[in-house]
C-alpha cells in the first residue's frame, strides 16, 4: 500500500525535527555512561560545556530577534538542560575521586574551614571566583554564572533591541562559539595524549549529529550563520576522530613494546639462571 506523498513527507519532516531537537544531546549520555564505567571524569573538559551553553542562550535570543524555525529554538533549550547535567556528573566523579586523597587537615586549615561553613550559611554568596574559572567544585557556582550571563544579555538586548544589526550579531557569535565547541576538548587530548575517559561513541555522534543539521540548515532555510556553523564543526570533528585513532594507536604500541621488554627481561634473566646453574655444577664436580 503506497502512502499518499502529503503524509509521508509530512511524517519525515516532523521525524526530521524530532531529531533535530534531540540528537545533539544523545552523544551526552554516551559521554556520561562512559564517567559511570570509568568512575572518573578525568581528561573530559568542561569548557566544551561553557561554550555549549553561551552559544545556546545567544541562540535563544537571536531567534526572539529573527524568528526562524523554532524547532532550533526547543533544540537549544534541550542542549542546556543536558549541559547541566554532564557538569553535575563530571564534578560528581571529580569530587568522588578527590575523596579518596582524603589528607587530615591541620588545627588552623580545620579552623578556617569550620569559618567558612558557618559564613556560607548565614549568609548567600552571590560572588563568583573568577580566579578559578570554570573550574570549580561547587556546582552551584556554575548556575550562578549562567543566571548573572541570562541577566547581563536580557539587559543588553533591551537596550539595542530596535538596532538594525544587534540579532545578526548575536546570531553570528552565537554560531561561532557553536563551531568550536570541540577545540577545548581537541586542546585537552593534545596535551595529556589521553583519550581514555572519552566516549568514541559520542564523537561518533558528533559527527552524524553535525553532518545531519548541517543538511538541515541548508534545506530549513536557516540563517547562513548556522550552515557555515555546521560546516566548520564537521571538519573539527574529523580533527578530533583522527585524535581518537592517533592516541589509542599510540598507547597500544607502548603497551606492545612494554610487553616485549618484559618477555626479554624475564629471557635474560633465565638464560643467566642457567649459566650460574652451570658454572656452580662445574665448580661442585672440580
């Protein structure tokens, strides 16, 4: 039976948007089971989730300026929320892990701790250490900035809400910021050469997710900022595959020449076992 063409075309353009709202999140939860199998979040950088998040909420108030479609709206939305949630899991395997080097404090640092406590809950810290930015262990520093950056651009927005160019500018940092989401965690495997803690599975769906809205973009309509977006993050996820390749590669030959040192080690020391097993029976027959 042939479905009518008004149906079907009516079926994958709203299976299209549903994936669409979804899909760049799903590679998340591979990344946070692979914190769960690991039980630590060592090597994953949470300034993926930074750049993720503010180029989201440019993206929200570029479309209260352009109104395209709002399926990228709702996706936006969804991206935040789990963005949340990967920093709530990352610090969780961060502070668990820092548990374990558990060192007993002296009488002055337990002092200074016990202060800090009772400070903390008489009153409400609304100050953020910037000296340790995006870096923090408190969960709750990361929501505090978020609010204060939602606050500072609904002001900003207000003023130049009516200025020709204010949206186009805010959707175009908004797509820039989107295309290098992968160049912080590109930079975190450079320089430890680790790719242990990270998800092949969610690169993986990087780059479907990408390739997919890219296509998306283009045949939505949708302002030329997010197609060159799209574009430029497929070319970062090939860097960042070519990383998963190059680093395994290279630990797994290290772990190959480690076992061959081993086996010669334990070859030399059997061939001198019985050279001195020889020599003591030659001495004991003289």
């Amino acid at each position: 039976m042939m479905f009518p063409y008004n149906f079907s075309y009516s079926f994958f353009t709203k299976l299209s948007d549903i994936l669409m709202i979804f899909c760049p999140s799903f590679g998340y939860i591979a990344q946070v089971n692979k914190f769960k199998e690991t039980k630590s979040s060592e090597g994953f950088s949470k300034f993926l989730c930074l750049i993720l998040l503010i180029s989201n909420i440019l993206r929200i108030y570029f479309w209260i300026g352009k109104q395209f479609t709002i399926v990228l709206l709702y996706q936006s939305i969804t991206v935040i929320i789990f963005q949340f949630y990967l920093i709530h899991v990352s610090l969780y395997y961060e502070n668990s892990n820092k548990k374990n080097e558990y060192k007993p404090l002296s009488t002055n640092e337990y002092s200074l701790k016990l202060n800090n406590n009772i400070y903390d809950n008489n009153y409400i810290n609304l100050s953020i250490d910037f000296s340790n930015f995006w870096k923090w262990k408190n969960e709750k520093e990361y929501y505090k900035f978020i609010i204060y950056f939602f606050i500072i651009l609904s002001l900003i927005t207000n003023v130049f809400y009516n200025f020709p160019y204010y949206f186009e500018y805010i959707g175009t940092i908004s797509a820039s910021l989107e295309s290098i989401i992968v160049v912080p965690q590109i930079y975190s495997n450079y320089v430890t050469k680790n790719v242990d803690n990270i998800s092949n599975i969610m690169i993986f769906m990087w780059f479907c997710g990408d390739s997919f809205k890219t296509i998306y973009y283009y045949y939505s309509n949708s302002p030329i900022q997010l197609i060159i977006c799209g574009i430029l993050q497929i070319l970062l996820d090939v860097i960042i595959i070519f990383q998963l390749y190059y680093y395994n590669d290279n630990k797994k030959n290290m772990k190959n020449n480690l076992k061959k040192m081993e086996f010669n080690f334990e070859g030399n020391n059997k061939d001198n076992d019985n050279e001195n097993n020889v020599l003591m029976k030659d001495g004991d027959e003289a």
